[in-house]
C-alpha cells in the first residue's frame, strides 16, 4: 500500500534548470496494523523540503505551486524523523530505503522520491514497576497501579508511557502533592540490548543475554519503571493544606476600588463584593476546596468547572499562592468570578418550504418571526430561564394556509430539586429542568389545534472528569435524562372538511383526535473518541398512562397508553480528505390503552397506533431520502399509494441503517464545497385497516416478510460547509421500492434521471 504525496500535473513557480521534488512515496511493507494511519503519520514527518504544495481546481489537483529544489540532504533528514515517529511509536529495529529517479519532461526536472519502509515487529509490554525514593508516593503509586495506562503484553509507546507519568502526577497531586511536576519523576526503560553493553558484565550472563536477544528479536519485549529523581526542592514532596480562600463573585476587569466594597464570612470562606448580584451561600457551596482541608486537585478543576457550566459567569480565575510563614505547607486560594451580561435577547426571521405537508397536497412555502429571550442569573443563584415565542404562517393555493403561534419557558436549575436529599458528588452538571409550552395551529379549512406541555425533569453526566481520566483508554461519558413527569394534551376542533375526509380514510378518524400523554422519560447519551474514529450511542424510553391509566375514564378516554423505545449508534472514520459514516437506528412502541369506538361512542376497542406526534416516520432530508417526508411505509402496504390526499404515514416501528462516504471537492471563495455518496436503508410498520375494517397484514412487521419490507434508496450530495452552518443538497433514487415489491421484489422500479427525489437539508443527515 502507498501513500502519495501529491500527483499534479503542471507545476508552477519553479527553479528552471535544478531538478524539483514532483512526487513523493510512502510504501509501507508487511502487514502493519491501522496502515492507513501510519501512513498519515509518517507523511508528516517528512521534511518541508520534500514536501509538494498543490491547489485544488474542481477536485482534481492540477497544479503543483512552487515545487521545492531537490536535494539528498533533505531525504537523509525525513528518514530520521520518520525513524524516530516508527520508535516512539514502539516498533523494534525499523528500517527505511530510499530511492529516486528524475523524469524530464518538457524541460522540467521532476523528481520522484520513494521511501520503502519496513517498521518490524511492535515491542510488547513485558513488566511495569514502580520504585520511587519516598515511601508515600511509593505507596500512593501501588495502591492505583490497577488504572495503569501500561498494560503487560500490550503495544508499547513513547506516549502512553508520557501517560502514564501524567495520570501519576494527577494521583499524587490528588492527595495533597500541589508542587510535583515531570521533572521529579521518571520512566527507565529496560531492554536486554542495554544491559549487553555492560562493560563489566559477566561472560556467561553475556552468552544467556545473547540467547535471549534472539528470541526478543521474534517476540521483542521492553520493561518499564518508573522512578523519582534526587529530591532538590524538599517541599515538591511535601503535602499542602487550605488556608484562606478568598472570593470575589462580581470581579471585573478594571482596577480593584477597596473604598466600595462589601465582605462577608459564608461557610468559612472570605466575599469581598461590590453588588448583591449573587447569593452568597449558593456561590459557597459551589466551591470544593475547604479551608484547613488537603489540598486535592480533583476538587480544584471542579471548582473551576463549575462556575463555567453554570453560565452566569463568562471567566473563572482560581489562584493559588504558596503562604512562607506557617510551619504547615499551606496554600491560600483566590477566586476571582467575572460575571457574563445577565440578559440577552435574540429576534430572527425564517423562511421555508415544506413539500406535502401532513393534510394538504402540493407545497407550502412559510415565513415566521421567532424571539429568544435568555436570563443567565435568575434569582441571584445562575438559575437560566429562556423564553421564547414563535409566531409564523404557510402561504398556499388559498394565500394564508396555516397560521402557527407558540410561547415557551424553561427554567434550568443548577441543582436536584427533590423531596429527599440525593448526593450529587460524584455527577457532572447536575441539573432540574421545568419546561412549560403552549402552542395554537389553525389549519384553515380543516382543523384548529391547541396544544399544552409541561414536564420535570433532572439532567446530568455521570463519569470521570477530565482533570482524572487517563488520556489513553478514554471512560465513556454518560449524559442521563430522566423527567419523572411529563404532561402533553391537545384540543383539536374539527371542520367539516375533515370530518369528510375521515369517511374515505380510515386512519384519520384516530390521527387527529384530543390527545393526553402522561408520562416519565428516561434517556442516555455517550460516546467515545480515539484516534480517528468516534462512536455514539443513544437510547430512550418513554412510558405513559402506565399509573393513571387504571382511572378508566382517562384510559377510555383521551388518556394514550403506551411503552416507546428507540436507540441509534453512529460511528465515524475521519481521514484528512474523506470520511465515513454509518448510522443505525431502532424504534418501537407498544401500544396497550382502550379508547372509544369513533363511530360508536359506547363501544371500548383497543388503541391500535401510538399518537401521530409520537409516532416514528421516515423519509425526507434526515431519513430515507428517496422518499418524501413520512411518505414510506407502511411495511410493503399500497394503502396510501392511490391516495390523493397524500397523507402522510406514522408507525408504532422504525428499522433504518445509513451509511455515508463524504469527500472534499474544492474551495471557492472560502466555502467548501463537498459530496458524498450514500445508501439509506429502512421503513416503518404499523397496525392499519381497509375501508372495510380489515386488518391489512402487508403494513405490520413480521421478521420473515423483512426482506419483502425493507426500502433501499442512494444518491449523491453536494454540499456547501459556512463552518457555522452547512446547506446540503441530496438527489436520491428508489433502489428497491416495498411498495412495488410484487414486481421483482421491489428492485429498480420505474428508475430514470429525473425520476429521483430531491432534498434540501441544514447541517449533516446524521
């Protein structure tokens, strides 16, 4: 396998005469694990000297800007640093060749340069000791050798042995070591190639270490200790104390007025402050580090970020001063917090254009006004309030066709709220949410709608913070949502025109009906990032009527009944011009409520669907994008095929998998413009009856009729990446189409070049 550096075609800008550096090689040998990126790594180690520049034109690299002057110097020196990258990357005895040749074409002297590169076999772990000089830190060292970064028979590297002394710094500084740094500690690295060189060294433990020198060139190994150096500085291994802990809730920049300001003693710690912008004992108990107490850095970073998460100050400053006079190691502590403006208040304007929306046939183009008023310090202790209004419409055949208006509150408390104590120590963020939302639609001619939400709810992250996590084998991060009460209801008033419809479309005498949802919620967020890659998971669950369902009164009346799960997994393979994407996702609701018969009010019958503002949905710019939005499915079901109201379609299940390969074209301008090519591959299902009122089986799941259900769609994108914002344009075709799966299973139905779907979309699909 090879890595180019650069293949242009018309250089430009250089030395007529001298021979110039036109392309350079890597060729890796053998098989080397995560080759593509050893690849990457190894080209930046090359000199600039043989280095190309190139621009792009339309994708392709056409011309080679000033190509540097060849020479063998240069060459020499990027063998050396890829030599010491392939070492420090743990790889025994490596070995690089070089070779060149000088093309002449058109008076141009094009040199071509080759490096072949043979990294040998990784050296494995063998033993990892720790022996430092004081017994504490020997003893600190021993009782956390668990979480060690180094692991026996794993692949040794420069960097996680640099780790490895980092995560023992953060160990001894955790337990009162303020003043260790890297130059009190160190790793020895043992090999028996080291100890041959031994002047002194035994004949016959010569011949033993020989033999063993060649089994290590089959299975190299290496041993690792690390240990303290000579102490010069006796107070780098003494441990440090709390002593005064000054704060300053409302510092500004400008220069200190002793004259104005107020103290205070909160919970032992010293306020001077100038306003009463902030409650005194909410700042206190956000801090961690008490006077008198061992000095740990853990609690530091969590001072820190603290006040940066909670918004209401937009730069934290935490000093810590050696005192000289006390016979105890102590450190006084300065907090200084500037304060961020409280308020801020955001007006915009939107436009857009929704294709076959949920009752109409044909597009609606919409205009709204939208206002965000942000409070960052709500009753003096960084409680975030946000409110906003929304106020739009959707021009139509008939001029004005929808009318939207909606007002919400959110208030953001930076603490549990709960009827018991509940310790939040080892939480990230802990944080109660009160959502409060009202909304109003007036669909003209078919229905008006007034909706009302509210919920509570508890946020917060739960893993290692950063200042304690090692660098290498990163933790998973876990952000939970759970909201213990979440209440829905919408009103719906039906005009005449609707109820006409429903006589000739059977789902729409349950779709659009008053609607309560009583419910808990309970969601979880995590990822993980190494190297190049990065993976995310989420999962979700949601449960209504579960308790207040037995009052039957609500459960047969608007009272939704139900159990939802969906989960998603992304991951990404980022290289330097391309990447990839894949994404797969899973829904199900189970529905279990009664409610009354639409034509006979006296008649209990159960409820079939979850609720359509619940319900799962596929197609548009963000799903299958070969199908309009919630214009697949369900299952192989032709029950809205003839439909020419268009209706749009809901399921109680969703199976979609998506996979993208995204590439860069050009720049023009400053804006990137990229593609990709993709594959959706998906639908949704649901319990669905005929005119008649017989069930339909072809729109509900069935594991040996997946195959005969499963849409496939691919496409191209363009792309055009702001950096604050992306604008993407997909054009997709209908691979397999389970609405046509009689014909051939559905594959290649009716293709033609114009015969693709369009879709315009903000930011990434996934």
């Amino acid at each position: 396998m090879a890595a180019t550096i650069t293949s242009c075609t018309v250089p430009r800008h250089f030395q007529p005469g001298k021979p110039f550096v036109y392309k350079t090689t890597i060729n890796i040998q053998g098989n080397v694990p995560e080759k593509l990126q050893l690849e990457e790594r190894l080209i930046n180690q090359l000199d600039d000297s043989v280095k190309t520049q190139y621009i792009y034109y339309a994708g392709v690299r056409r011309v080679l800007e000033k190509p540097p002057v060849f020479d063998t110097t240069n060459v020499s020196r990027s063998k050396l640093f890829m030599a010491s990258l392939l070492h420090s990357l743990g790889y025994f005895n490596p070995e690089i060749k070089d070779t060149f040749f000088i093309d002449t074409v058109r008076k141009q002297y094009r040199t071509h340069i080759t490096f072949k590169v043979i990294p040998g076999k990784v050296l494995k772990l063998d033993s990892i000791g720790y022996a430092f000089r004081d017994s504490s830190l020997q003893s600190l060292a021993m009782h956390q050798q668990d979480k060690s970064v180094l692991k026996k028979d794993e692949a040794y590297t420069q960097q996680k042995v640099s780790d490895e002394l980092d995560r023992l710094l953060t160990v001894f500084r955790n337990n009162g070591y303020y003043k260790i740094n890297k130059e009190d500690v160190y790793a020895e690295v043992d090999t028996v190639v080291a100890a041959l060189i031994t002047p002194t060294l035994d004949p016959f433990e010569q011949i033993r270490l020989l033999d063993s020198l060649r089994k290590k060139r089959e299975n190299p190994t290496i041993n690792v200790v690390f240990k303290q150096h000579p102490v010069k500085d006796s107070s780098r291994i003494k441990k440090f104390y709390i002593g005064k802990v000054s704060v300053y809730p409302d510092a500004n920049y400008e220069e200190f007025d002793s004259s104005i300001h107020h103290t205070a003693n909160v919970k032992g710690y010293q306020f001077i402050y100038n306003s009463h912008r902030f409650r005194l004992p909410f700042v206190a108990n956000n801090i961690y580090l008490k006077p008198g107490s061992l000095y740990v850095q853990r609690r530091y970073f969590r001072t820190v970020n603290n006040f940066t998460s909670l918004g209401a100050w937009q730069n934290v400053d935490f000093e810590m001063v050696e005192r000289k006079d006390t016979s105890v190691p102590t450190l006084d502590a300065r907090l200084k917090l500037y304060p961020s403006p409280k308020q801020n208040l955001n007006l915009s304007l939107e436009a857009s254009r929704n294709v076959s929306d949920i009752l109409t046939n044909g597009q609606l183009f919409g205009i709204g006004v939208n206002g965000r008023l942000l409070n960052r310090n709500a009753y003096r202790e960084a409680i975030q309030t946000v409110t906003s209004a929304r106020f739009g419409i959707e021009l139509g055949a008939d001029f004005i066709q929808t009318l939207q208006a909606s007002l919400a509150h959110t208030i953001n408390f930076p603490k549990f709220i709960t009827p018991i104590r509940i310790k939040t120590d080892s939480l990230i963020n802990p944080r109660t949410v009160l959502n409060l939302n009202a909304s109003y639609t007036d669909r003209l001619l078919l229905f008006q709608s007034k909706s009302f939400n509210t919920s509570w709810g508890y946020e917060w992250v739960k893993g290692r913070r950063r200042e304690d996590q090692d660098q290498v084998g990163q933790k998973w991060r876990k952000t939970w949502q759970y909201i213990p009460l979440n209440y829905e209801y919408t009103d719906v008033k039906k005009t005449d025109s609707l109820k006409r419809l429903e006589d000739q479309i059977p789902s729409y005498k349950y779709a659009f009906n008053n609607g309560l949802i009583i419910s808990q919620i309970l969601s979880l967020s995590t990822g993980i990032e190494k190297d190049n890659k990065l993976t995310l998971l989420r999962g979700k669950i949601e449960e209504s009527g579960g308790l207040f369902g037995f009052f039957k009164t609500l459960d047969y009346g608007s009272l939704a009944r139900f159990v939802k799960f969906d989960g998603e997994y992304k991951h990404y393979i980022n290289q330097k011009h391309s990447s990839w994407a894949f994404r797969l996702f899973a829904g199900y609701g189970y529905v279990y409520g009664k409610t009354k018969d639409a034509l006979d009010p006296n008649k209990i019958v159960p409820e079939n669907n979850l609720p359509f503002f619940k319900a799962f949905f596929a197609g548009g710019p963000y799903s299958m994008r070969a199908w309009q939005i919630r214009h697949l499915g369900p299952g192989s079901s032709t029950l809205y095929e003839n439909d020419t109201t268009n209706i749009e379609r809901f399921g109680n299940m969703q199976l979609e998998y998506n996979t993208e390969f995204r590439f860069n074209i050009t720049t023009i301008a400053g804006i990137k413009v990229n593609s990709a090519l993709f594959v959706d591959m998906g639908n949704i299902w649901s319990t669905e009856y005929d005119n008649t009122g017989k069930r339909v089986p072809d729109a509900s799941f069935h594991l040996d009729r997946l195959y005969k259900d499963l849409a496939i769609g691919a496409g191209s994108s363009l792309r055009f990446d702001f950096d604050f914002f992306l604008i993407r344009l997909d054009w997709a075709y209908k691979i397999k189409d389970p609405a046509h799966a009689e014909i051939n299973n559905g594959w290649f139905n009716d293709i033609r070049i114009l015969n693709g779907q369009f879709q315009l979309g903000l930011g990434y699909p996934f």
